[in-house]
C-alpha cells in the first residue's frame, strides 16, 4: 500500500507536483497518467527515493519513508530506456540485487531461474543486453526488480520506447504476471489506451495536480473536467458541448432534438466508419459509426442528414 | 582524385614534422652501433633518470587518475555549487604553459615562498627534490583522466546507477559494479594519456627540480643537459629510449582504443 500526502515538488520556476495526495491500495495496479510535464514520473521517482520532495511524505505499508534513501525502501523500479547493466549478462542483471545482498549462490541461482521463467527469458541467462531486444531488455529489467521481492513495483514509461505491436504484446503480458504476482504496482504512462487497459485505478494528472482519480470506466463516463474527457478519448464539439463521436446518432429526417449538417467525405477505417459532417454554422464535425449502421444509412458526400447527441453524453465545454 | 591528393598531403605533412625527425633520431642513436648506444644509456646518471622518470609516472599517474575520476563525478553527476567552474578549472594546465606552473610551484614552495619554509621545519623540501617534480606534474597531467571520463558519464547517463540504488546497492558499492565498469576505457585512455604526459613532461619539471644529476634529473633534462653539453649521441639515446617509452605507450592506447571501440 502506497500513501502520499501533500507532496510538492518545484524545479526552479517549474511547479512540477502541488500538493498532490494519493493512496494505491495493496495489490492493485495503478497507472499515474498525464500528457508530458504533468508530474506524473516526478510523483513515480518521489515515491522511488529518486526526487526529494520540497513538502509532503510518503508511506509505504503505513511506515513513513519520506527522508529514506531509495536503497532502504524496498521498492522495484523499473526504467524507461530499460537502465540495464550492460556489462552485466542476463543472469548478473537480474542477480544483482540478491548478490549485494550477499545472499548464497544456489539461492541467487534458483530465484534468477524461475524469475526467467516468469518472464519468458530461459535460456537467455549467458546473453548481454545488447544482444536483447528492446522488449526482452524491459522483461530483463522487470525481473531484476522483482528478484528483491519489492513490496511495491514502480514503472516509469515501461513500453515507452518499444513500437507499438510489442507494447501491446508487453501489457497484455504484464497485466497477466500482475494477476499471478499481485505486487502493489504503480505504471507511468501518457497513453490513455494503455492505462485503461491495464490498471484498476487511473489517475490523472495535469500542470502538477490530480485532475481525477477512478476506475477507467468512472473516468470514461464520467469525467470530472473537459480535461478529463478530452485526455480519455477523442472528443467533438457540438451545440457549445463535448461529446464522443461515437455517441453522436445520425438519422435521415428531422426531429425536435436535431441539428441539420451536410456530409462532407465518408471515411471507411475497417471497423469503423468516420463521416465528416459540416453543421449549419458551418462549423465541422465528426461522427465515429459502425459498419453496419453505415451500411444502413448509405451516406454519401453532399447529403443532408440530422444528428442527435444523447443527454448523458455531454459534457459542457470549458466549465470544470 | 581529391582523396589522393588529401592523403598525400597527410603523408607528407605527417613525415617532415613526425615520422622523418623520429626516425632520424633513431638512426643517428644507432649508427655509433649499439655498443655505444648501451654504453651511453648505462651511465650512472641515464640510470638514476630512467628510473627516477619512472617512478615519477607510477606516483603521479594514480593520483591523476584518482583526482580526476572524481572531479568528473563531481562535475556531472552532482549538482555543488562551483562545478562549472571545476570544468574550467580543470583545463587550465592545458592552457598555461608548463614552466609557468613550475615558476608558480618555486613561489610557493620554494625556499622563500608561501608554504616553503613551514614545510622546511618539518623537514619537508617540495623544491628540487622528488615531491616537486610529482606535484608539477601532478598539475601538468591532471586534466587527461577527467576530460576523457566526463563524455562518458555524461552518454551513460544515471539509469544505470538509479536502478542499482532502487535494487539496495550502497553509493560505494553502485561506484565499484556499476559506474566504474562503464567508465573503464575511458579511464584506461586517460591514464595512458597521463603517463605519456608524465614520461615526457619538461617545462614544469626544468624549473621545480634543480637537475641535480643522479638526484633530480629525469630522462627529458638528462636530454637537454647532455645536448647543451655537445654530447649529441649521449642525447639522442637518450632520446631513444624515450621515444621507445612513447611507441609503447602509444600501441598501448591503440589496443585499448579498439577494446573500446568493440564495446
């Protein structure tokens, strides 16, 4: 369990963390996400022992770790660009924290091996990073701060750097290892998708403040700020409002609650359809539709047709 | 055709200012035949600046290796007020010529200077005597190991170092299996720097050590005496030897070069 109070992190003139509170319970897996320069790794390395705070502790299984040097804490890191030993192999990487230790060598052997195991990486144990691949490295990197047994697991932009089929392939292999390990996990990201994908709990994080905290559903359909819901999922405005594209309805006449717009291209993206409409103001907009409810319709560029937006799925533009 | 005339022009360039003096060096050293080569080389007092050369090099090349390991650490990976100014600082033997340091060494530690008679009480003499020519060069040397590390802490970044702290390793234990290992060809290259800069060094060491003959005389004064005293062949085998020292060091850094270069 990882609790913050009231951390404030300043660099210079930069207020990189104010006054930001937060608790992860035991064993979940929290994502911190946020576009670049909202605090989110600064808060992550405060956590680690790697930032000093200017204001506020953190508590790490109710015990205040505030003024502890990162090596005391017990916590697993895990870096953006991997950080691996590179004079180390596989097996002294993922080993290192067990032999400062000075822990006996069969135990340090057994531990490395199964950890390999874990993360895919048998028969890799004599390798060097460099004859890694970018992927590999960061299961490397993951089983190394795992071997310490850390009684919370930070990540720092972890898929970062990896293209993008093997950052898929990677959280969906990360979400798996969180469910058989269960270690308090805490993962940086500023890739909304991955972390409603992979975490119980998102919290997001603007200008060095939490915007909103909540499950990835709580966040998606209610958002507490335009911020919020513009971060979450692409947005479109429409009668002084934001709301999804794809809860925007399209109908072929006119209704009390309709607004007339011309269709201006229909764009066919495999299993979605995208029609770019031009509203009566002459303002555009875009609607997301299935396949099948594009088929139904039969638009073409120049039509007229009548779009309706849901109640529930508004969200008044620049209020908070 | 361009590139032949470059490389020509390299040749050239290269064999009237290196390569032809060198060489001519070595064959004026020989042609006596090496009977006199040896004999010349065999002195009392070329033996006493041999070894004397050497043991200048083996104190001060540690020390320079030392010092500049950590000024390098303390100029990137801290944030100490001053640390710019270290980086400069740390240039100037470079910039100032060497007898320079040698006159400033004499003006506080000589006979008359800051710290020379305090010393003296105590029975320490800095000027013309071995501790000298270690200090000055010393100062002459300090900036190889620390510029040939800084690049190379600087492109490795503290990942590495972060990581093993987070996994419990001590500042002492992340230095000596993390950082050093990393910073190791570029500290081979400066120490090989440093002791090809200690073997020859002449301006500081001119001034500082008196060159008293079988006491305070290294290999490059041993040169210059024996050629102010008409003696050329005694000066160019001396010379050679010297030379010899230099072509080692040289092939040394070589290799160590192309280990790095592998990495």
């Amino acid at each position: 369990m990882i609790r913050v109070d009231s951390l404030s992190k300043r660099f210079g003139d930069f207020v990189a963390l104010g006054d930001v509170s937060l608790h992860v319970p035991a064993g979940s897996l929290t994502a911190l996400l946020g576009p670049s320069g909202s605090g989110k790794s600064t808060l992550l390395r405060t956590i680690a022992g790697l930032e000093t705070p200017d204001g506020g502790t953190v508590h790490l299984d109710g015990t205040d770790v505030t003024n502890v040097a990162p090596q005391d804490r017990g916590v697993g890191f895990v870096f953006q660009h991997y950080a691996a030993f590179k004079h180390m192999n596989v097996r002294d990487n993922v080993a290192f924290g067990l032999t400062i230790r000075k822990r006996p060598k069969d135990e340090i052997r057994d531990t490395v091996d199964r950890l390999l195991d874990v993360v895919g990486l048998t028969g890799f144990q004599t390798r060097y990073p460099s004859q890694l691949s970018g992927g590999q490295r960061q299961r490397m990197a993951l089983a190394r701060a795992l071997a310490i047994e850390p009684k919370v697991l930070l990540l720092d932009e972890p898929f970062g750097a990896l293209d993008r089929n093997v950052r898929t392939e990677l959280r969906t292999w990360l979400r798996r290892l969180h469910d058989e390990v269960h270690v308090t996990t805490v993962l940086v990201t500023h890739d909304q998708e991955e972390a409603m994908d992979l975490a119980d709990q998102i919290v997001l994080l603007n200008h060095g403040s939490i915007e909103q905290e909540g499950s990835p559903t709580e966040l998606y359909d209610t958002p507490a700020s335009d911020f919020v819901m513009g971060f979450l999922g692409p947005v479109v405005e429409l009668d002084g409002g934001l709301v999804r594209p794809h809860d925007v309805a399209i109908a072929l006449t006119a209704d009390h609650d309709t607004t007339e717009a011309q269709v201006v291209r229909v764009v066919h993206l495999g299993f979605e359809v995208r029609i770019e409409l031009e509203l009566a103001g002459g303002s555009p907009l875009t609607v997301q539709l299935t396949r099948a409810q594009a088929a139904r319709l039969e638009l073409e560029a120049g039509q007229i047709v009548f779009v309706r937006v849901p109640e529930v799925a508004t969200f008044a533009a620049g209020g908070i | 055709m361009s590139r032949i005339a470059l490389r020509l022009t390299m040749f050239v360039y290269l064999g009237l200012v290196l390569i032809v003096p060198v060489a001519m060096v070595l064959v004026r050293t020989f042609s006596p035949g090496l009977g006199a080569f040896w004999s010349s080389v065999t002195t009392p007092a070329a033996i006493h600046a041999f070894w004397l050369t050497l043991l200048v090099a083996a104190i001060t090349v540690p020390i320079v290796a030392v010092l500049g390991v950590v000024a390098a650490l303390v100029i990137v990976r801290t944030r100490l007020p001053g640390r710019r100014l270290l980086e400069v600082v740390i240039d100037l033997p470079f910039a100032i010529s060497p007898v320079v340091v040698g006159l400033a060494l004499v003006l506080v530690y000589g006979r008359d200077g800051w710290l020379g008679p305090a010393l003296a009480s105590v029975g320490i003499h800095m000027i013309f005597s071995v501790p000298g020519i270690v200090l000055a060069t010393v100062f002459v040397c300090l900036p190889f190991v620390a510029r040939e590390v800084v690049p190379v802490l600087r492109e490795i970044g503290d990942d590495q170092e972060l990581a093993a702290a987070t996994l419990g390793a001590s500042r002492w234990t992340t230095f000596i299996r993390i950082t050093l290992p990393s910073i190791r060809w570029g500290l081979a290259y400066g120490i090989v720097l440093s002791t090809a800069r200690a073997i020859g060094e002449f301006g500081a060491v001119s001034v500082v050590s008196g060159k008293v003959s079988g006491k305070t005389e290294t290999l490059t004064l041993l040169v210059e005496k024996r050629y102010q005293n008409f003696d050329s062949a005694g000066a160019y085998a001396a010379s050679a030897l010297l030379a010899i020292i230099a072509v080692t060091t040289l092939l040394t850094m070589t290799y160590v070069q192309r280990k790095a270069s592998r990495q």
